[in-house]
C-alpha cells in the first residue's frame, strides 16, 4: 500500500480589501484558497506534522499579503504561490485559486454587487516554474435566435426533431493558459472575456459545440499570450410550450426554462505549439 | 377539529419570453408562483376534488397568458389573479408572485443575465379588490466608510466594542404596498429603487436600523403611490482582520466577510394615513 | 411617515454542543437565530441605540446559556426568550428559532450526521406568555401507489388527465403551536413525527390537500397538548415516462422526478376550540 | 489553432425506478449523467451534426434501459456506456457518472428519503477496456475526541496553538478503482464504506492526513478488489468559544460551527502494484 498524490490547504478564504488612500475607496472582494503539495508523507504516515505548514498560517498569510494591496488577481496569486513554496522547504507545490466578485461603483465609498459572471484565476509554482490560467465562470449568455440544431444521429432512442431556430443559452465556465507567467493581467482578462462574448454572440450557430470552438478559437486570436482555452458549456434548455390546446400559436415567442437535465459541452483549443501545459490544470501530473 | 386558512397552486413557473415583433428580440424571463384559496374544504375533508383547478392548469395558464406579451410584472400578475378569480366560481382568492431575472442587451438578439438584485411583484385579488405589493429582493450593496455602532447596552453578555467606522453591507429584501391597484409600473419601480439605493448611499450610518428607516422613508418620499414599505436587511458582517501578530497595521483595510451568523434587521415605515393592509401580505387576514 | 412592526437579531448562530460528562459524549447541532422587538424607535429614527441590545451580545449568551447544557430544543428557546425580555427593559418580545441538527451515533464519541427531516422549535414571549411551536422541515416522503387525482375542474386551460395511480412525494414542513408552555418536548415531537408520517404512509390519498389534513389531523388526535399544526407540502411531482417511441411500455415504473415548477399545497387544522394563536406565529400581531 | 480533447453529453437526468412485481415496491433514485467522446472534430468546426448522438437521446436512453430495472448502479452504468460505445460508430469513449439517493422503507410502498452521503458511481468504457469507481460523498462524520494538532511549522504567519484534544468533523467524498469491471458491486460498496467509517471512529487522529491515509487504506484492506482510494476531506472546523468573558470555562463543550474558510485534505491510496488508471478517473488521458 502506498500514498500517491496528495495536497493540502486553506479553502475559500474570503476576503475584502479596502484601498483607502484617496476618499473615493477601491473595493476588491476575493474568495481565495490554497492547496499545497510537497514532503507530507508523514503526517499521512505516522500523524507526525513537523512538515506541515498549518492551513490557519495560510489563510493568515493570505490576509497579510492583502495587506500590501492586492492589485490584479493573477499577480496576487503569483506573489501567494512563491511566498509558500520559497519559504517552506517542505513545501514542493502551491496552487492559488481566486474568485473575483464584482462590485458597481456607487459612490466614493459605495458599491452594488452585480453578477454577470466571476472573474477567476488559477497560479500554480513548482520552485521553478509557475502557470497562470484565468478565467470566467458562470456567465450566462443567451441567444434568441441564429442557433440550430439538425442533422445529427438518429438511433432508435431518437425522438427529438431537428430545430432551425432555437434559443440558446449557456453558462460560460472558460479557463485560458497563459505562455508566461508575466502578462498585463488586466487587459488580458478584458480581451479574452470579451473575446468569448463577441463570439457567442457573432457566431450563427449549429450547434453549442461549433459555438464552444468559435468561443476558444476567439480568444487565442484576440490574445496571443494565451495557448490554450478550456470551456465547459451546459446548455440550458429552453423549452417551446406547446399552446395548442388552448388555440394559440406559439412561433418562437413563450418558453419554458427548464433545469435538468442539461446538455453539457465541454472542449479545449490549443494554439499551434502550445507549450506542454505542465502543472497549469493541476498540482500533480 | 377543523380546517383553517389553507391555499395551493404552482410554484416557480419558469417563463422566458421573447418578442420577435422587430429584429430587435426583447427578453423577459420570469418566475411565477400561483396560490389560490376559496371553497375548498371538500378537497381536504374527502378527496372530492370538484372545486380544484388542477395546479397544472394554473401553469397552463401563465403559459398562455403569456402569449400576448408580458409587459410589467404588476399587470400581468393582476391579469392572472383575476383571471382565476373571476373565471372559478370556487376560488375566492389568487395570489401571484413574480420574479423578474435580468439581462443586458449584447446584440438585436443577444443578452446576458446581470444579477444585481431581483425585481418582484406580488398581486393578490379577492373578486373585489386587488393588491400589489413591488419589491426587490438580493440587492446587495455596500459602504466602505460612513458607518459606526456605539453607545449600545452592555450587559453581562456583550464583548463588542464600539465600531466608528465600520464596513456596512447588507442584501437589501424590500416590499412596497401601493395606494392602488393602478400605477405607472415600470416608473413606479425604478423610482423605489433608486430611492432605496440612494438613501442607504447618502446615510451616515449610525445603526443598520438608522439606515433601514432612512431607505423606506425615502421611497414613501419619491413615490405617493406607495403607502407601506418592508424591509428585511441582513447585517453582512465584515470583520476587520487583526494583522498585529504579523507586525502589520490595519487601518481600515483588510476584511473578512463572515457567512453566519449574521445580524438580521426587519421594519416597516409607513404612510401617514396609510389604508389597510387587507390581503396585501398574505392570502389569509 | 411612522415607523411600523419591527424587529432585529442575530440569525443562524451555529452552536454544537458536546456533553462530556461520561466516555460516550452526547452531540446536539443546533442553528439558532433570535430575533427581538421593543422599545428602538430611537435607533431607526435618530440612530441612538442606547435601547439595543447588540446582535454580537445575543450571539454571546446563545454560547454562554449552552454551557449549561441544552435539553430539549423547546426548554432552550423558552429560557433564552425568557432571558432577554426578562433582563432587558427594552426588549418586549424575543423570539427564537432553532432547527436542530441530527447525528446518529457511531461509537462512544463518534456521529455521522444523517438527513431526515429537520427538528425545528420557534418559542415567543412578550414578558408574561409563551409560545411554543414544534416542527419538522424538509422531511422528505413517498407514497409509490395508492394515490390518486381526479374529478378536478377542467377549464380551457386544463390539459391534465385523470390520474388513478401515481407517485405521491412531498417534502414535509409542519410545525404545530402548544397549547401551553411546558410539556415533555421529547415525547412531543416523537409522537406528533410519527403521527405525520403514519398518516401520510396511511392515507389513501385522493389530493393531496386530503393527505395534508390527514396529517395535521392525526397530530391532533395524537398529542392533545397541540392545538394547531400548519402544513406546507410542495408536491414533488415524478411524471412517468412514455417509453412507446422505444416500443416498451411503461406500467408506473420509470419517472422522470421534476424540480419545478412543483405544486404547492398549504393549510392549518386546529383543535375544537384552539386558544388564539397570539405571537405564536411571528413576533407582531 | 487545434481543437483538443473534448467530450459531450447530458447531466443530471433524474431517474426514480419503481419495481412493482410485488405488493413491497421497491425504490431506486438516481441522477445519472452521460458523457460521450469520439469523432467529433465536424461539428465543432463546421457544425455537422452528423456523428452528434443527440444529448436528448442519451436521456431517453438512460430511461429505455432502466425499463428492464436498474440493479446495482455500477453494473448499469457499465450497461450504458457499453450501449454508446457499441451502437455508436462515432463514439469512442463513453463515461457515466451516477448518484444514488437513499430511501427508508416505510411500509410496502412508502419511504422517507434519508440523507448520510450519496452513493456514487463513475464507469468509463472506451470499446475494449471499461473502468468502474464506486464512491461516497458528502458523509459527514465528527469525533468529539481523540484528535490532535500539534507539533507542525511555525512560521512568522502562524498564530495557530497546538491542540490536544480537538473536534474532528469532515464529509467524507471518496471514490475507489476497481481492478476490473466485474465484482459483487453491493457487497464492496457496503464494505468500503464500513472500512471508510470504521477507519475514522477508530484512528486517534493526529491530523486530518493521518485519518485519510487510515481510511483510504482500510479500504483496500478490506476489498482487494479495490486498487486505489481517492479521498477529499474538508475539515469542518469547530472553533471552542471563550467563555471566560462570562465567567465560564469551557472544557470542550460548547463550539462555533464555522463555515468558511475550511481546510480541505486530499489524498490517494495505492494498492502495491495497481495497474495504471487509463480513463478511470477521466475521459481523455
């Protein structure tokens, strides 16, 4: 019997950072969590824990970083990932995830929460190398019309007719890798997000995977520092309510949304020489 | 033993509706949740079901309702509401409520879903007289400074010390009562909003109830056709994080935002010479 | 512009608690908010809260009164209310609301937490009365045959059919005011459980506003000290599935099990002769 | 620009499976969820649909086949995704993910729905080699004693005290490879998940990793048939309270069930000699 990949950490930590140095304030609201991997056989082993950097000192040091500022969500999780692995020689592998939660400017010091996705990051650092993927989750988008869905298998099992004009509409999970582990993580994150929206929107669809690709293919064209896109699309279903019984038409205006089940569509595009992706996607190969 | 105050209907109808009128689709996606009450007691006492429309025709019917257009959430729960009423000799009573889910426009048929709180209606009818109560519900907002708690009691129980200057963060869960069961609806709303929004901004706050009173009086104040507001605002608390082990200051910067529990404020301000509830609230005196 | 009802507290404090007294610890989990009313015009309308009790101080005392042990999770909600009205010439009215946790036990000091319904207790008290309201939540129930519905109105809207045998599920929320502050909690809530669930498992069921008053019955006849018992019951609908397209046929078993929308049926039963319910279902009258 | 690994297919279809042959129904509730992998460049560059299995089929499958009844879920997941594979030139690879939900008898056609972890069930089958992982999640477990924290690294971020004798609470997700796709599949849940349960009562924790490394080898001790153990344990802290403000101690009675942050433990048990993983634990390699 053997222990084989292992990690540990400090998960969703939240924390809201306060930048107060002029009067109109700066709000950065994070969830951040850590995952550590490295020389822990031990403490699986025999419960000894001389190896083990506690996950109250993580979060701890998650706030003390805050301290200094937080600046962009890659950078911090850069600067978090290093911290622990460069000074804990037990320590071999940090991940560093962060959920960026947004806020609308009310005031100098007021704000709304709005949601129309999350803003994430994911840093990884093996003491040599580090791997930055960004991201977006749960952005909703919908498109009335210009997606079909026809010409696909039928078995026996097949009732569903093909559909020439369709509501589509998904909850875009996007995660891009970065060639670098320097880029201008703003701007980045702009491009790409509105990289994957403009395609959504641009492409007449045939189906949520031709979309997916036209997704990912869009933000490698529109940012060459990143080389790979990973998007995980459910297909929220929106239903045309039969309303015949009641002797009325129903041309593509009355909709059920329906929760589950769901198609889920998931699918990667890489640039031509991606670099190997390493560590990016996880602690452990 | 005997049969008290009961009702039924169908809960979270999910409606998306589309116009295609023009190239230019207009969305609107809603929840609708339907409860009847009337001469019902056969039902309860011997399974007689003569008197009950079946909740799934009570989906039906928002269904084909819904095909002649939505418009504002009020009319439309006032056109279903009395339509159960006053077409079923045994319902006495109907209340609809609403949830209104937002999306942004990206394209002549495009959008995105935004979450910065949830526009609702609630309609009740009882073959004479209707109510409507407005409301938004998860509009979470926050000032970073403009806030302090002091001077509270001190008994044997209590730890806290007087906060100066505090984070206050609340989801603000609001209802109004209108005067009539006619109103500018679409106006009506976005003047109580910002109402809300701008009286929870513009206090300097010295309780979360100071703030509670300040936002209702504000939307009796900006619309005459409100007569009653209600408001239910969660304390979200946001624990300034003591970096002094770290030999770090914290003026004001670095937070925990904590889940539970949490501190819960409810009240009520009300027109001068506001007339009667009735069914407003509830399906049952 | 008056100040109506109001109220305020701390919600969902999470207390567990371990009684150490003997090797075989016994664990009570209870989530338990408070929520009071009184004299606190001052702080809503000057922001003077020299009449507030903190929800922090509340917070402490949930802890500190726990140390004591907690018994029964009426007796602790009655000797919290009672605390805060009792010391506090402020405070008019407490009200506490617990949900409680259930954990079967594994070994001396070992519990696995299992999910069958949720033990809930809201006591109220206005300085000189009590009320105590039992209840279960989210106790979710199945009848696979002897349910039926049928003979119901049929209007245009109406496209359901008879249904002789179906699924009958429902996820229980029952809670049921005493007629006087003290009983034997425990006993109490065991028997009127098993009352609930016998009737539901004993009802033929022709609707289920039928099981519903069954249920609220047999809590009635079972446990005299309880003189009213509300029902909230969704109906979890499980549709079966036509299977003819695949040439099989489908005798009442394969259901697709739905989440919404759900039919939702609500009623009261009440003993000949209930006392007036006063505060006993929320903290204003 | 290069379409990578890629996969589709319906989620969370619920299936509720009533066996009528005699008076004592019995119940089986599922959500089953299919992915499909193959030869699916075209419709994501150019929208043919032509060696797309619809994701509606894969549902109408999932409910054709639980026609002839269901069995253990493993055997009908391996069932399914042989199905896809098999009938289906253009679908390389096929994974089923299900959850079982529990039922308690009630009587012959009655039950109560009972939570204490959901059995889980991953089968991948690539059209010559089929991977089963049975699982648990979501069981929550809690030692009141018998568990440490000490002895770990201290650095200029650790505020952390050593703890002797501390609540240890965690909801075990587990999921274990089998060493081929044929086993009594009942019998090996059942003893897995005593292994599982048995290890946490009765290791005297040193920390979260000792536990999991004692669960997950208790496994395999138990069931050689199982070749490798995946755990991820999220340490549900409770923080003791300091009551001494009240005047009280609290010799480890009366604790604060915090939410987040969380710890969160993962870790792998290997079988000496386990055969690789291949698509055990994904569809693409």
């Amino acid at each position: 019997m053997v222990l084989g990949a292992n990690n540990y950490g400090k998960a969703e930590v939240r924390l809201v950072h306060v930048r107060r140095a002029t009067p109109t304030h700066e709000l950065t609201d994070l969830t951040v969590s850590v995952a550590l991997a490295g020389d822990l056989a031990e403490t699986h082993l025999t419960g000894d824990n001389a190896n083990v950097l506690p996950t109250d000192t993580q979060k701890n040091t998650v706030y003390a970083f805050a301290r200094a500022g937080i600046g962009e969500v890659e950078a911090f999780g850069l600067a978090l990932a290093r911290h622990f692995v460069d000074s804990q020689p037990t320590i071999g592998t940090a991940r560093i995830d962060v959920e960026q939660h947004d806020w609308r400017r009310l005031g100098p010091h007021s704000f709304a929460r709005v949601g129309e996705g999350t803003r994430t990051a994911a840093v990884t650092y093996d003491g040599s190398q580090a791997w930055v993927v960004s991201g977006v989750s749960d952005l909703v988008l919908m498109n009335t019309t210009d997606s079909a869905f026809t010409g696909f298998i039928r078995d026996p099992y097949t009732t569903l007719a093909d559909a020439d004009d369709r509501i589509l509409a998904t909850a875009v999970n996007a995660a891009w890798r970065h060639r670098r582990s320097e880029a201008d993580w703003a701007a980045s994150y702009a491009g790409a997000r509105t990289a994957l929206t403009e395609a959504f929107v641009g492409t007449r669809s045939l189906s949520l995977q031709q979309t997916l690709y036209a997704m990912g293919s869009a933000v490698l064209e529109a940012r060459p520092e990143v080389v790979e896109v990973r998007l995980s699309l459910p297909n929220r279903h929106h239903f045309l309510v039969d309303l015949t019984p009641f002797e009325l038409d129903n041309p593509g205006e009355v909709f059920y949304a329906a929760d589950r089940p769901y198609g889920l569509i998931e699918g990667t595009v890489l640039a031509d020489g991606a670099p190997p992706a390493g560590l990016a996607w996880a602690l452990a190969r």
